[in-house]
C-alpha cells in the first residue's frame, strides 16, 4: 500500500511539474492497482485479514 501511495503522490506529481514547467519528456504510464491492494488488506473482508481471523482459531473451518 506504501508503493501505491508513493507512486501516486511522487510520480503522477512529478509529470505535472513537468507539464507546468513545459520540460520535454516520456509520460510513464502506470495501472491503478488499487483493487487488488483492497482485495487483499482491506478490513474486514480482505484476504490477508481473513487469513488472520482463521488462523487465530483453532480448527477454524475444519470440518469433520
């Protein structure tokens, strides 16, 4: 989540200074992986958190 957040705030601002400034460059073009960054460490119902919650209980969804 740190990498998408430094992404956003340093590369997307830095291509608008360069846009502002003029300076002659090649856009970078990035995906927006921020779905999938929710899919796996949003609370609640994210993977990771899931994965926790199981883990804490003992025979969690051990069935017999």
């Amino acid at each position: 989540m740190l990498q998408a957040f430094q992404i956003k705030q340093v590369l997307k601002t830095e291509q608008n200074v360069y846009k502002e400034q003029q300076i002659e460059w090649t856009p970078m073009l990035f995906a927006d992986n921020s779905g999938v960054l929710n899919l796996l460490a949003r609370k609640p119902l994210g993977i990771l958190h899931l994965l926790d919650d199981e883990a804490n209980f003992p025979r969690g969804t051990v069935s017999n």
